[in-house]
C-alpha cells in the first residue's frame, strides 16, 4: 500500500500536480509498518522529519486526506496550507512532519516530556535520518532525554545518504547508534528491511520503554530506493547505478513475499489478489484527492492563530 | 479588587505562582530558575515552593542548551502542557531561533489548526548593565516581524502582572520580553484571579496634546521623563505605551496623532529596522494628512552593545536625545 501510494505520488509529482519538495518512504517501508506495529493505536505518539507519507498511512489516518494534503487541497489534513513535508494527524497521534533536518528531534523529546509530566505510559517513536543525527539539537535532546528519564525511542534510519552526501562524507562515526552511548541511552543497530524482524525487535524495545520509562537509541539500516526527494534527478552523482541494483535485492516488500511463498502462507493468486486490490484503492484515493478543490484565497489568513486573524492585505 | 504596591519582578513572580497553582499543565523550565532561582530571580522561592515542599515537578532547571530546551517545551505544547519557558537573556533566544520561528510560530498554520502551542517565552531583553554585546540585544522586533507569535513588552508592573497571566492563557506562542531595567520599578497593581490584559491594546499613560511619544517597555518612562520636562517649557506630551507588538493596536497610536499632530516613536532596538520604524511608517502611511512635522525615531545606536558605562548609555536613548527630536520637529 505504501509502496503504491509513493508511486502514485511520484506519478503525480510528474504531472505537475504536487509542487515544492516531496520526499517518497519507498525501499524503507519496513521500518515504519514494523516499528508501529509495536505501538499502542491512538496512545502512543510518533513523530519524523519530512518523508512522512508512510507514517500516517500505517497510523489509521485517511489516505485520501493525506494524499489531497500532498497535493495541496482544501481536503487535506492541513487545508493544503502543509504540503508533502508537513503531514499530521494529531487525533491519531502523528506528529508531524517536519522540514528542518534535526529541528524535530527535540519536540519528539517533548511530546515524551508530555507523557511522563502526566505520568501517562505513552512512549513516544521519534525518526529521523542519518543526517540529521549530526544536528547538535539532537544531541541535546540526547542528553535531555537521558536526564530526565524520557520514554522516547529515536530511530536513526541510516539509509546511507544524508540527501546526496553518503555516510562516510558526513558522520565522523558512521556508526550512528553510538550517538546514545555517552548518555547512557541503551543502543543498538538494528535491521530495517526485514518486516518480521523489525516487528519483533519493535515489540522488544517499545515494552522495555513503557516499563523502565527511560530513552532508546536504535539505528536503522534500511536504504532510499529512491532519490532524496523528487526533485533530485542525479541520483549517480552519489552513488552508482550497481549499488541501486544491488540494494533493490533488500527490497524489503519483495522479501516479505518470498517469505509467505516458501513457507506457503498465502498463494501467488491471493497475493496478486491484494495487489490489484491496493492498486484500484490507491487509484481511488488519486482520483478522490485530485478532485477535492483548491484553497479559496481567503482561508491563507485561517490558522496564523487560534483566536485572531492576522492583519490582512499586501 | 485587592491592589498593593510591586516591583515589576515581584508583580511576574506572583502571576507566574498564581498561573501555576491555577492549573496542572503549567510549568517553568530554563537556565537556573530552579536551585539558584533564576538570574534575575523572577523564578526565585519557587522550586522549593513546588519541587520540594509539594515534590511536584514543576519548576525544571535545564542544561544551557536554548535550541533543545525550546524544542522539548513546544513538542510538550503540542499536547496540551503550557511551558513557560525562561530565557536567561533574550540574546540566548537567538539559539533558539530555529525552534521558535521554524517550528513554533508554524505549528497551528502547518497542522491547519489541529495543535496550538500554548507556551510563553519571556526574559530580560535590552541593555542591562555593562553586559556588552552579546547579551543586551532587544529582538522583540525581530520576532514581531513573525506571523504565528504574539509578542509583547510590557512597562508596568501592572502590566507585567496582568499581561503575563494573559500570556499564560493564550494558546499561541508568546514572546514575552522584560527590559532588565525595569525589574525594580515599583507601582501599585490589582491583583486577582481573573485580572487579565488582553494582548492588542495601547494605552495613553499620560494624555497631552501638542506632541504623540509612542514607545514600548523601558522607554516608556524616558518618555514620560520627557513628557515631565516638556510640560515645564509649555509643551504637553501624550504618552502611548505601545505595550503589545504583535498584535498592535494602531487605532489607539493613530487616535493620539490625530490629536496632537505630531509624533516620535522611541525604541530601544537598534535605530535602523527595529520596530519603532514599523510603528513610524504606519503612522506616516496612515496618518498623514494629520501631520504637520515628519515622524520622528529614536532609536539605539546602530552599534553592537559596547562594555564600557560610558559607550553603553551612548547607545541607549535616553531623555536628552527625545529632547533632542522633539526640538527637530520644530
């Protein structure tokens, strides 16, 4: 569904009806549906940076108000005032969304902060790249979070490229889940691209959280199928067409296929099945979105504040 | 209402206490508010008062980390908690920038009004006492300059009182800036519960009619220096205390001009862009036809703040120097 839905995104992407920057999950999607997986639906918060489609998809949100937000219409999830990069669905708990690489990190500590003030058992799942994890705000919500005993994951998914600068050109470490070790934060690099297996690490670490209420630390391998964000056309500036070919092998939808294949847990018939199935929703979802109408001028005043408009006219 | 006589300091503190025990989701964070009681000792008595007599976690000393500390109170806003967070100066906010302009000035806009961030921002901004460059800058216009904040500088310890309550209970972000300067002025303040200064509301703190001083914070007592000495050589000054930049109540700065025909915006900020010449260009834009002289600026020095008492209180404008523009107005 994801993967679907990315491609249809990049489809219209190229029809000119999303604008600005937008960033697809595909080839990461493991991460995201086996990491939720581990949540509890509505209680647990997440929130990521900017590629965040797939998030509030696994999340229960409405993809037709996600899509049509991506698109920038009034049927969106912020009235089209969000675009790609700032998805939330506050009510399902997804946080956003977030376009400055590592500004996010801290407000994930946050929403965390929120939870233990109340003494509520909310863990909270904070994402955010291999880039961002040079940022020297994340570093102090390292710290913070270690502090004061947040129960906050942060996830470094490491898919080998900060936009178009590789690992070992940006990180004097490459090995990022050593970032939480001088806090004290339990740390561990984990797989990424195998669904089942990211399910069941989730589990583990999203319950030692809830119960000890302290801060984790995992690194995520997975990889960017695509570029970093649909605008970047020169993807081989960074990295050759052989190392895509051979990362696709990881694929992880493709991994999860064989699987249910060799251990004959679903036919070849069922699971074409429930691609035409996803391929027809998806185009449901286009042509819902696609229809809902554009923002009136007016509504750009609607939102600058809760209880005011701003002052009007140019 | 009961009334009795406060410092501007005493008068934040006893709103900021009545604004905590009011309600659970308030709570205090910055740079050594807690066990040192804050640096300007706004905050003072307090962690004892909620941390340790009541063990309730309440007043939070951070590490001297602005941008992460901001983050973590607006991630904290978004789901409901109202974080007063304390900047030891306003010049450390400029760390802070990337959450507060980036992030939550942005947030209610981003999520199409699915979160507000109910959390205040204060601390000293201006000149306090040979504190030299990099910690006596005035941003309130910076930040006033962005759509999402409400920014206010109030000049009273009514004000202070009144308006910081104000600000506890907005659900937008609010940059709350106190010159230093001002912290020990005494005046007398109603107190209660629900005494409350909504934001958006100029008020005329001495009425005259040949000439509109209009200013914000601690000038607004050079001005009514000024207004002092004009009236001993005949010439009657009205006082507008600007009191809330964003929102701004233009009506109140334009009612004053449209009287006295004359005006001179005193701020503290660096002369060049700070936000008196947003409030001169208003009054040039709309009020002209009822002007008989040009808008008059006094602003700081176009300088970074120098150590030296002596280069310091060259850059701050003072009563002279509003003399000084009175007397070019003709």
């Amino acid at each position: 569904m994801i993967r679907r839905f990315e491609d249809k995104c990049n489809i219209a992407y190229r029809q000119g009806l999303v604008g600005g920057y937008m960033h697809v999950y595909i080839g990461m999607e493991a991460t995201a549906v086996g990491w939720n997986a581990a949540l509890k639906p509505g209680w647990d918060y997440v929130i990521t940076a900017y590629r965040d489609h797939a998030q509030p998809l696994i999340m229960g949100s409405d993809p037709v108000k996600v899509m049509a937000e991506i698109m920038g219409r009034s049927g969106g999830y912020s009235f089209g005032k969000g675009g790609s990069m700032h998805i939330y669905d506050i009510e399902n708990c997804f946080f956003g969304g977030w376009g400055i690489v590592g500004g996010h990190t801290p407000l994930g500590a946050g929403l965390a902060f929120a939870a233990k003030y109340r003494k509520e058992d909310r863990v909270t799942i904070c994402y955010l790249g291999d880039g961002a994890s040079n940022a020297g705000v994340f570093f102090e919500s390292l710290n913070m979070a270690a502090l004061w005993d947040l129960p906050v994951i942060f996830i470094i998914e490491n898919n080998e490229f900060a936009m178009g600068t590789r690992l070992e050109y940006h990180a004097a470490d490459t090995q990022l889940y050593k970032r939480g070790e001088p806090f004290g934060i339990k740390s561990e690099r984990l797989d990424g691209m195998d669904v089942l297996q990211v399910k069941a690490d989730a589990e583990r670490i999203v319950n030692w959280v809830r119960e000890n209420q302290k801060p984790y630390l995992v690194e995520v391998m997975n990889y960017r199928f695509a570029g970093h964000g649909a605008a970047d056309n020169d993807r081989q500036l960074y990295r050759t067409k052989e190392e895509e070919d051979e990362n696709t092998k990881r694929d992880p939808i493709a991994r999860l296929e064989k699987y249910l294949t060799e251990n004959n847990l679903m036919t070849a018939e069922k699971m074409e099945a429930i691609n035409v199935e996803i391929e027809e929703r998806v185009e449901a979802i286009y042509e819902e979105a696609v229809n809902s109408p554009h923002p009136e001028p007016h509504e750009v005043y609607a939102h600058v504040y809760s209880d005011m408009e701003p002052e009007k006219g140019h | 209402m009961p009334t009795q006589e406060l410092s501007y300091r005493d008068a934040l503190r006893m709103a900021l206490v009545e604004e905590i025990d009011r309600d659970q989701n308030v709570f205090v964070m910055g740079e050594d508010i807690g066990r040192y009681q804050g640096t300007f000792r706004v905050t003072e008595g307090l962690f004892q008062k909620y941390n340790v007599e009541q063990n309730d976690w309440r007043i939070i000393d951070t590490p001297i980390v602005e941008p992460g500390f901001t983050g973590i109170a607006i991630g904290a806003a978004m789901t409901g908690l109202r974080p007063v967070v304390e900047m030891m100066t306003m010049s450390f906010s400029i760390l802070a920038l990337d959450q507060i302009i980036n992030h939550a000035a942005k947030i209610h806009y981003m999520t199409g009004g699915q979160s507000t961030v109910p959390m205040v921002i204060r601390g000293p901004g201006g000149a306090a006492k040979q504190l030299s460059a990099q910690h006596s800058h005035s941003l309130e216009g910076w930040y006033a300059h962005c759509p999402g904040l409400k920014v206010v500088a109030p000049a009273t310890p009514q004000d202070a009182y009144s308006m910081f309550k104000q600000a506890v209970r907005d659900d937008n972000p609010v940059i709350f800036t106190e010159n230093p300067g001002l912290y020990t002025i005494k005046g007398e303040v109603t107190t209660g519960p629900d005494v409350l200064q909504p934001f958006g509301k100029a008020q005329v703190l001495r009425e005259g009619k040949d000439l509109s001083l209009v200013a914000y914070s601690r000038m607004v007592h050079v001005c009514l220096e000024v207004a002092d000495r004009l009236a001993e050589v005949g010439i009657s000054a009205e006082v507008v205390d600007v009191r809330s930049l964003l929102p701004l109540d233009t009506e109140t700065i334009y009612q004053s001009v449209r009287k006295t025909n004359r005006a001179i915006v005193v701020y503290e900020d660096w002369k060049s862009g700070g936000f008196g010449a947003e409030i001169a260009s208003r009054i040039s834009e709309d009020c002209f036809d009822d002007l008989d002289a040009p808008v008059g600026r006094v602003g700081g020095l176009n300088v970074p703040m120098p150590y030296s008492r002596v280069l310091e209180l060259e850059c701050i404008p003072n009563a002279d120097d509003v003399m000084a523009a009175v007397r070019k107005l003709g």
